[in-house]
C-alpha cells in the first residue's frame, strides 16, 4: 500500500466518520428533546438519558462500519485506477537512463478513456526522455568532434614542423641553385672562348652546344623548384601559426593569391576549371591576414568538395560594392537543401561526418568575418550550385586581440 493511497483512505474515512457523527449526534440530541418533552412526567428522564448515549454508541459502531466500508471501496478503486500506473511511473523514472532512452513510458490504460492528469504526466515523462535522447546524441557527436578538432590540431602543428624541416635544406638547394646558375654563365663564356672545336666536345655525355643550351634551363628550372617550395613552406607555416592578432593594411587580391597557391594541389584533384577574376583597383583594407586566408581556405575546400565530378567549375572573384569589398566562391556543385539553410552556420553542422566533416569550417569562417565587421551572403539552389559572398567594409577599424 502506497503512502498516498494510505492517506487517502486515512483522511476519507476521518472526513466520513465526522460528518455522520455529527449528522447522527444531531439527530439523536433532537428525538432525546422530543421524548423528554413528551414523556418526561411519566418515564424517568435518567431512563431517556440512557437511551440516548445507547443509541449514540450504536450509531458509532454502524456509521463507523459504513465508514470504513466506504474508505476502503475508495482506495480500492485508488489502487486499481491511479496507485498502479504511479508506481509504474516511479519505477519509470528510477530505471531512466542511457540504456532504457529508447523506451517510451507506456500506461496500460483504456484506449478511448479521456484524457486525465495521468496522461499528463505521462507525456512530460516521455518529452523529457525524448530531450534527454536529444542531448546525448548532441554529446556524443559534439566529443567526436572535439576528438577530430584536437586531431587537425595537431595535424596543422605537424604540418607546421615539417613544413620547418623541409625549409632548411631547401635554403640549401635554393642556395646552391642560384651559386650554380651565376658560376654556369661564367663558365659558358669561358667555353665559349677557348673552345676552337665545340661540336666534339661533350659535357654529361652530351654535345657541348647542346648542353650550353640546357644547362642554364636545367639550373634556372631548379632554382625555380626550390622557390616554388619555399613559397609553399612560407604559406604553410603562416597559415598553421598562431599569431597574436595584430591587425594591418592589406590587398585582398594578395590573400586570394597567396591562399589559392596553397590550394593548388587540391583544385587540381578536384576540377579542371578553376578561374580567379581579381579586380585590380581594389583599395586596402585593415585586416588580419592569417584569418581572411583561414576564412578563403574553407569556402574554397567547401566548394571543391560540393562538386560532383572534375568537369564542373569553382570561380573565386573580388569587387568593390559601393563601401564593401566582396570576395565570391561560386561553385557548380551539388547546393544546399532548404532544410539546412539555417543550420549550416551552427558550430558542429554537418552533412559530410562519412568524409571527415567536423562542422567547423563555416562557423569558423562566420566568426572571423564577423571579427571583421564583415557579413557573409549565401545563394544557393539545390543541384545548381552555391555562392558564398565575404563582404568587408571599407573604413571601418577592425578590433585587434583582446577586444
């Protein structure tokens, strides 16, 4: 027996008991008055006293016997149609947890009884577990993918690392390339002058004239090499640094340039038509570099990975809209769904968790645009392809680390 259903039937039967006591109490007071008046010459009043406390006990014993008749009809009926489907729920919500979210609490009541407070609560129940399943699947996705932020973490600080180690021996060649090419002109002409029969002599096992033609194409496409790989190097370790925030004047047109060197590889495993259209008398803007890079790097890697195979385009643009900057990346890709339009700017949004999504990307790029006083315009249509537009005011003070 429950606590609840005991006071129930407590306080029914005490309520009960009053009444009818008081109700017969009356009633016995009043007919002891009457027969007194009427029989108090002829029968002694201590004989009518008698009857009445005789008749009050046995009032007591019957209505008291009603009353607990009916108490205990009443927590019968508690127990059957309430008390049961409590302890049900009380058993309910202490078994609650991860391994029973999945099943709802389910009463079994009448199908097509009314509704009551018990359907209330029942409901409440089942909400909050729907919630609770709700939260845990956004835990566990948000933990897979700290796990995969703190992964690229280090991935960017190795990255960083060898990008250092492969420098130093590139100064070497870069070095050594430019000593080569200078010594290579001099030792020409010194050839050149001496030699009275050019065709028999042979460099490398090659016919001097044609290696006097090579040689200076060889050693400037090597200097060329080791150039090309310093810039990468530089693009690497400025891109995966962590400065301090210093804000300066800068062309965007140079962090399109800087950044898409970076991302040539990757263009080219993706699509064959890359076009940049640059407008060349864009002004300076105030600007942290490494942050417009980070912001381009992930609308381009967005778009190249929205593409459905190499034959379609990404197009990369800046202009100049009345008081703004605008850099666009178009793509011909897949688009965005409708109902993703307002969650793709979420932190941890993503359709691509099979391919390595973290959901980072454009939450990231938002703020940083944001940083700088910037907005961030999409157009897209699902099948037709997606344009993220960056614009950034002109002659507004962007704030520096710490504010």
């Amino acid at each position: 027996m429950s606590n609840l259903a005991t006071r129930l039937m407590l306080y029914t039967a005490l309520v009960s008991l009053f009444i009818t006591l008081l109700a017969s109490a009356l009633s016995l007071h009043s007919d002891y008055r009457h027969d007194l008046s009427l029989l108090g010459t002829v029968v002694d009043p201590a004989f009518l006293h008698q009857r009445f406390w005789d008749r009050l006990a046995m009032a007591l014993v019957s209505n008291g016997l009603k009353v607990f008749a009916v108490a205990l009809a009443v927590f019968l009926l508690f127990q059957r149609l309430v008390n049961v489907h409590l302890d049900r729920i009380a058993d309910y919500a202490r078994q609650l947890g991860p391994e029973t979210l999945d099943q709802p609490l389910v009463l079994q009541r009448r199908p097509d009884r009314h509704p009551d407070e018990l359907d209330a609560v029942v409901q409440a129940l089942n909400t909050m577990r729907e919630n609770m399943v709700q939260t845990q699947a956004r835990f566990a996705e948000h933990q897979r993918q700290l796990a995969e932020t703190n992964r690229m973490t280090s991935l960017g600080r190795m990255v960083s690392g060898v990008a250092h180690e492969i420098n130093n021996p590139n100064n070497v060649v870069l070095f050594n390339a430019q000593l080569l090419e200078d010594a290579c002109g001099d030792m020409l002409a010194v050839l050149d002058d001496s030699l009275d029969d050019p065709d028999n002599f042979r460099l490398a096992g090659l016919p001097y004239p044609e290696m006097r033609e090579a040689l200076p194409t060889a050693l400037r496409d090597l200097r060329k090499a080791a150039e090309k790989i310093q810039g990468i190097v530089d693009n690497l370790k400025k891109f995966y640094k962590a400065p301090t925030r210093t804000v300066e004047r800068l062309n965007l047109n140079d962090i399109v340039e800087n950044t898409i060197a970076l991302l040539r590889p990757m263009i080219r495993r993706r699509t064959h038509y890359f076009d940049m259209e640059l407008d060349e008398a864009l002004p300076e803007i105030s600007g942290q570099p490494q942050e417009l890079e980070q912001v381009l790097v992930n609308l381009v890697a967005n778009a190249l990975e929205a593409l459905p195979d190499r034959g379609k385009r990404v197009m990369v643009s800046t202009a100049r809209r009345e008081n703004w900057l605008v850099l666009s990346v178009s793509d011909e890709g897949c688009g965005i769904d409708p109902e993703h339009r307002d969650a793709i700017l979420d932190p941890f949004f993503t359709t691509k968790q099979g391919s390595g999504g973290t959901g980072l990307g454009l939450s990231i790029s938002y703020n940083l645009i944001r940083k700088h006083q910037g907005e961030l315009e999409i157009d897209s249509e699902p099948g037709r392809g997606t344009t993220m537009r960056v614009c950034l005011p002109l002659g507004v003070p962007v704030a520096a680390a710490g504010d």
